[in-house]
C-alpha cells in the first residue's frame, strides 16, 4: 500500500528532516569562495568547528559519511600510491553491510568482519586475533558509536579506549565511525571530545541527528587530512561553492545540545511500544534516539509494510527487528499515533502466529 503518512510519521531514519526557515535563510546569505581552491569561508568555519568539537588538528567537508568511510581508510594506508590496508569492522555495523560494496569496488578494501558483544563494541579477543593475523601490513581498525544495529547504543569513553588501545598495540590505525557520536555524547553527557580523543581518525555527520540537510566531515591530523582532500578529488567530491552546504551545517552545530530531547522522545516511544501484546523491543545499555521492535509472528518486512498502511514509515532490518528513529520532526503526538499503529497491526496477527517473548535487555537480536 502506497505510504501517505506525514513527516512526524516518517520514523525510517534521523536523515529525514528538511532545512528549516533558519537554515534556509543560512544557504541563501551564505558567504562562499570555492572549496577546490580552498577559499570558501563558510566551509573552513564549518571545519574549524568541527575539529575543534572532535578535538583534532583538522577536519575536511565531504558530501557524505559514506564517501567519509571510504576515504577514511585509504587515508590512513599513507601517501599515494600505498597498498589498500586491511579493514576490520563489526559484523553489524554500517560500513560491514551498507558500506562494504563501495569499499571494495572504489578502495579496493577488503572489510574483515568481527564479532561484536550485545553493547555493539567489538568482541576484543577476536579483534586481537584478527590483528594478530594482519601483523606487517597495513591495518585500520574501525569502531561504530553510536552502534545502530544495538538500537543506537552509546559507547562511552572507557570502551573506545580499550578498541584504540588494542589496535595502537599492533600497529594498526583506529577509525572512529561517529556519524551519530553527537548522540552518543549527550546520552552519555560528556564533551565529543572525549570520545573521539583516543582515535586517530573520525567522521562525523550533520546530516543525521543534528538535523543538516547534506555533509559528514572527517577529521584527524593535518598530514592526514591533507592525505583525504586528494582522495576526496580522485571520488569526485570536491565541491565549489559549497558555503551553501556549510552554512546550515553551522546552525546544526549548534543544536547538538537539542539532542536530549529526541533521546525522550525515543524513551516515550519504547515505552508505548513495549506496552503493545506480542511486540518484543531492543532494550540498548544507552539508548538514544533508536528504537527497535519486533512483532511476534510477523517479519520485519511485512511489519513495515502494514504499518505504512496506518502512515507509520520504519525501516525493516535484517536483524527480525523493524527500527525507528527519533529526530527534530517527532513529537508526543507522533509516538501516540505510531504506537496505536503497531497495535492495530499485531491485533490483525492470529494468535497461532505469535510466540511468547520479552525484551532483549543486552540488546541481543534472537
């Protein structure tokens, strides 16, 4: 059934805000040079702003996070013409599943799959064998925060730290992949800072949770960001006047204390889901701005497809999970409607279909 739903119904991503009047306005006053030449001042505030939010040398405006992974790496294997370094990434996270096509086909990067725990953080036994067996060449190690296929879950400090500590240990570079590290760090109410300080690299999203309508950034030392803006040539995302990118990515900046407030409305959202007969949720140590359910009986396709015909969009997972994503457009109204939604639907499942269950309190999927 075609979805008609309205956008405070639209939960499939944090990607789906629009600019608002004040970003718009941004883009239209926007001061601009012309990136390639490295004279757009809108977007070299934007950088300096960000490097300093993540406490790093630098930071380079890229389209996307994805074309912001993609470099990422190839950055780190060190000047042109070096060897595509091993990658190895969680099993379950972005770049494993969503990412992997582009890495091998356009970095020539072979992802090495790990084993992550219920809170997303690799399993570190099998990383370190891992690294054991990449010993002499060149390795990049990445980490997810927050962890989206562990409902959101933030990472603090502690964790990222035991990650870059195990890589460094090997010689491996270590790749914070934060498109949603804004979340992490209100959730857990530290500064950003702290929990990019132990990576050598990271990227960064405004176009998620902080609600900017294009641009991730990527951040680390000025050799090795130097390093990334060539490769960000090569990709074909160098971009001219791209003050009109930067400037509502500034005003989005400013909004990360904003933030908290989609974390409880997810929290109201998980509680009016998990109140909900037959439905089984997610429970994340951290929680943010992600909420994952599961309708006994039903799979997480056909979940989606009968909740879009109540105006309700979420995003099926291949997890059995249908997930749903809180940003600025939610309200208390929203979740209401979104609720009684996934009640009419697991009231049409027959009885015979369902199967008895609770939460998943370590954020482990069945």
């Amino acid at each position: 059934m075609e979805w008609t739903g309205s956008p405070r119904l639209d939960f499939r991503s944090d990607t789906r805000t629009v600019p608002d009047a004040r970003m718009r306005e941004a883009m239209a006053g926007a001061e601009v040079g012309d990136d390639v030449y490295g004279d757009d001042p809108t977007v070299a505030l934007l950088e300096e702003r960000v490097a300093e939010l993540l406490g790093t040398e630098a930071a380079l405006l890229t389209p996307t996070g994805t074309m912001a992974n993609l470099i990422a790496p190839l950055a780190a294997s060190g000047p042109r013409g070096s060897p595509a370094p091993r990658l190895i990434v969680g099993a379950d996270t972005h770049m494993a599943f969503l990412e992997s096509d582009g890495l091998r086909r356009f970095g020539g990067v072979e992802p090495l799959p790990v084993e992550q725990c219920p809170d997303g953080l690799p399993d570190l036994d099998a990383l370190a064998a891992l690294l054991s067996a990449s010993a002499g060449s060149p390795t990049v190690v990445c980490l997810e925060n927050t962890s989206m296929m562990r409902s959101g879950n933030a990472l603090d400090a502690g964790a990222t730290s035991a990650v870059a500590a195990l890589a460094h240990r090997y010689g491996a570079h270590f790749h914070l992949d934060g498109a949603r590290l804004a979340n992490a760090a209100v959730a857990l109410g530290v500064p950003p800072a702290e929990l990019a300080e132990p990576a050598d690299s990271i990227a960064f999203s405004v176009s998620k949770g902080l609600g900017a309508p294009v641009g991730g950034l990527l951040c680390g030392s000025h050799e090795y960001v130097a390093r990334a803006r060539e490769l960000r040539g090569w990709l074909g995302g160098s971009l001219h006047q791209a003050g009109v990118v930067a400037a509502p990515a500034l005003i989005a900046l400013g909004r990360l204390p904003d933030l908290a407030a989609d974390h409880e409305t997810a929290a109201a959202l998980a509680s009016g889901l998990g109140s909900v007969p037959g439905v089984e949720l997610m429970r994340p140590p951290r929680p943010t701005n992600m909420v994952m359910a599961r309708l006994a009986g039903l799979a997480p396709q056909e979940c989606a497809a009968r909740l879009a015909g109540h105006g309700v969009r979420v995003l099926p997972l291949p997890n059995g999970y249908v997930r749903f994503v809180i940003h600025r457009a939610h309200d208390m109204i929203g979740v209401r409607e979104a609720v009684r939604a996934l009640a009419a639907v697991a009231a049409t499942v027959p009885a015979a279909r369902r199967a008895t269950g609770g939460d998943h309190p370590d954020g482990n999927s069945p």
